[in-house]
C-alpha cells in the first residue's frame, strides 16, 4: 500500500491501485449567528486489513462548554427521587418534564416513569421517597390522658351512685323515700349506675360488640331513666288530683299507671334499639381517609336513620318530661318532687342539645369524648338534681323525714 499527502489531504491505495477510504472529523464551530466553521480535528484511515488508524488533536476541539466535556445528549435533567417523568411540549422524544409524586404515592429511583402508591395503612414522606406507616387512633387509656379522666369520673359517680341507692334502701320505709313511687326511685338509681358504666365502652379501642353495646345500652338506660321521671311526674298530678272529694283520679291511684308508664315508653325504645342491632348493627370501622397521617379505629353507625331514631325518640320523651314536670311543679304536694325534675330535665337537654353540632362537627377521639361528656354531664344532672335534694334531709335534716312532720306542713 502506498499513500501520497495532496494538499491537505492524504490518499492511499492498494497495490491494485484502488483506493482506501480515509475520513476526517471536523468541529462544527458557530462563530456568530448564521456564521459557521469547520474545522479538522481527528482524522482516521485504512492502512492494512482492518486495522484502522485514528489520530485526533485535542488541543484543536472548541467545547461548548468551560469544563470541556462531552455535552449530554439529553435536552432534559434527570427527575430526582420523588418525582416522576411527565411528557413535555417539545417534539423530541428525549425531553420531558418532571412533576412530584402526589399525596400517598412516592418513587425511590431517579428518572422513574410512574410513582408507586402507598398501601393504605402508610402515607408518603414530605420528599415522596418513602412511605411511613400511619399512626392508629382511638381514645387510648395509655396515651390520653382524657381516658383517665373519663374513666375516674364515671367510677367516682357510679360508686356516689350506689352509696345513695343503699343509703335509699336503708330508709326505704320512711316519707321521703316513699313519696312519688320509691321502685320508680329505685329503678331510676339504677339505670343512672348502669349508665355511667356505659362510658367504659367508649373507651378503648373498639370491637365490633363494644360499637353495638355502647350506643344500644346508652339509649335504652337513659330512656328508662327519662320514663321514670316521667312517671314520678305523672304520680305527683295523680296525687294532686285524688285529693279533690268525688275525684275519678282515685281509681288511677298506685302503682299500675306508673309502671305502666315506664314500661311502655321504654318498650318502644328497645323495639328501636332491637330493629337496629337486627337491620344495620354498628360495626367497627378503619377510616384511611380523612387524615393523611393516621387512620382512625371508630365505629360506624350502621344506619344513621337508625342512631338518629334513638337520639330522637329521646329528646321526644325529654320534651314530654320536662313539660309535665313544669306544669306539675307548684302542685301541693309533702314532697313535690316535679319542681327538681324540671331542673333535671333542663340540664339534661341543654346538654345533649349542645352536644349535637359539636358530635357532627368533630372526627374520631374528639368525637367519642364529645359523646361521652354528654352522657356524664346529663347523667350527673338527673343525679344531683332528683336525689341530692332527699339524702340532705335524710342525713343532715331526720327530723323533716317524719310523718308528723310532713302532716303539719300539709296542715
């Protein structure tokens, strides 16, 4: 093989005269606008076989850039972790655009076409590179200290509650015990007990049987604790007019009409709670969406037709009790027992009255402590109001706990 150098260019050829290609690379130089260059930096040929022979002159390259490298052939950066490759406006396949991951997805890899979702027991970091797991939330003994609260309010009253009922049992046969049906009294301790009891199943984290036992157990013994005094009320006009000489009323005396009375609105009640525990029973339920960060255990109602049934047929039999008690409360009576009740029913529908937006306008522990103040508070009003005012005279005033006593004021 011979070569010869023309000009700038050299040219070699076999021993049968033909040629062998040689190339040159230039650098395409852009001097001003619409004003280009070339000029020649390597060059390689075809010398013998296939050995190829390359040179090039660094020195003679022109980078675009100051660190003098090879330019990336991608006109777009990398997508950092957290975010993800969106298609850009540009015709070129090669240039995109990067967008974050949304909420609750996150991408741990640079470039990553799609973001992975997070399970939904987790939510995405700030960043969206990982997934931390939510924290669970209910009212938790170890952790609230209003758990402690409630829990120590509701035994202090309970126990208050059975100190009166024994102190009541003990002084079951005298004047102030007896006067407005003292089963109904007794039957009213107990249901208020029971009820303060109740709270105990608001705590805690809640299981299907706790989220069917707490609202059931909650209306039925508060409406049992309404029918009673709803009785009471009805005994102390029964009283009032019997005493009138030739009265019909005498024949409606006792306690029939009372328990009856009690009885019959509190059947109703349980005919509702039954209807709902059958149809559509509360149940236990995870809530993953109304906060990013944690998931709240609570209890569904199952049928709010259903729980606003109960909350209703309630607040109908407090309205009815209250309004009695306020018409009978200046009646004549040895002990009138209707002017307490319609402080007692005042209280209690106050409270629950209250309680409603501030039940429908919280989410999960705040709304079950909202629930659970309301049945303290009330509980404690029917409470205070109805026995408070005896144990005084029984304990502090025995000498007005007398028949004598009760015959010379009715004199």
């Amino acid at each position: 093989m011979t070569c010869s150098t023309d000009g700038s260019e050299r040219k070699c050829f076999t021993e049968k005269g033909e040629q062998q290609p040689s190339y040159s690379i230039y650098n395409d130089i852009l001097l001003r606008r619409n004003y280009r260059a070339l000029r020649a930096v390597a060059s390689y040929n075809v010398s013998a076989g296939s050995d190829l022979e390359f040179s090039i002159s660094t020195e003679k390259i022109r980078w675009k850039n100051s660190e003098k490298k090879i330019p990336r052939s991608q006109c777009s950066a990398s997508c950092k972790s957290g975010q993800r490759k969106v298609t850009s406006s540009s015709i070129h396949l090669c240039c995109y655009d990067c967008a974050p991951c949304s909420e609750g997805e996150i991408s741990n890899k640079s470039d990553s076409e799609n973001c992975m979702k997070c399970p939904e027991d987790a939510w995405s970091s700030e960043n969206r590179t990982f997934c931390i797991s939510k924290k669970i939330e209910y009212l938790s003994y170890s952790e609230d200290i209003i758990s402690v609260a409630f829990s120590c309010l509701s035994t202090f009253f309970c126990i208050l509650t059975t100190l009166i009922f024994a102190i009541f049992v003990s002084h079951r046969d005298t004047p102030i015990v007896r006067a407005n049906n003292k089963n109904l009294s007794f039957v009213l301790l107990v249901s208020i007990m029971l009820s303060f009891l109740c709270v105990f199943s608001f705590l805690g984290r809640p299981v299907d049987i706790t989220c069917m036992l707490r609202q059931i157990c909650t209306g039925l013994l508060l409406s049992i604790s309404i029918s009673s005094l709803l009785a009471k009320t009805i005994t102390v006009y029964i009283a009032f007019k019997a005493t009138k000489p030739g009265s019909v009323w005498r024949t409606w005396t006792g306690v029939k009409l009372p328990n009856c009375v009690l009885l019959i609105c509190s059947s109703v009640q349980v005919v509702i709670c039954m209807s709902w525990v059958t149809l559509c029973p509360p149940f236990q339920e995870l809530d993953t969406q109304s906060y990013r960060e944690k998931i709240i255990v609570q209890c569904n109602e199952g049928s709010d037709l259903w729980f606003y049934s109960v909350l209703g047929y309630m607040g109908i039999l407090a309205a009815v009790s209250f309004i009695t008690a306020f018409l009978a409360r200046t009646l004549p009576d040895s002990f009138n027992e209707a002017k307490y009740i319609t402080f007692s029913m005042l209280v209690f529908c106050s409270v629950w009255i209250a309680m409603i937006p501030a039940y429908l306008s919280t989410k999960g522990k705040y709304m079950v402590a909202v629930e659970i103040f309301a049945i303290l508070t009330s509980n404690a009003g029917l409470f205070g109001c109805i026995f408070f005012p005896k144990c005084y005279i029984i304990l502090y005033k025995p000498e007005q706990n007398t028949k004598s006593y009760i015959m010379s004021r009715t004199a």
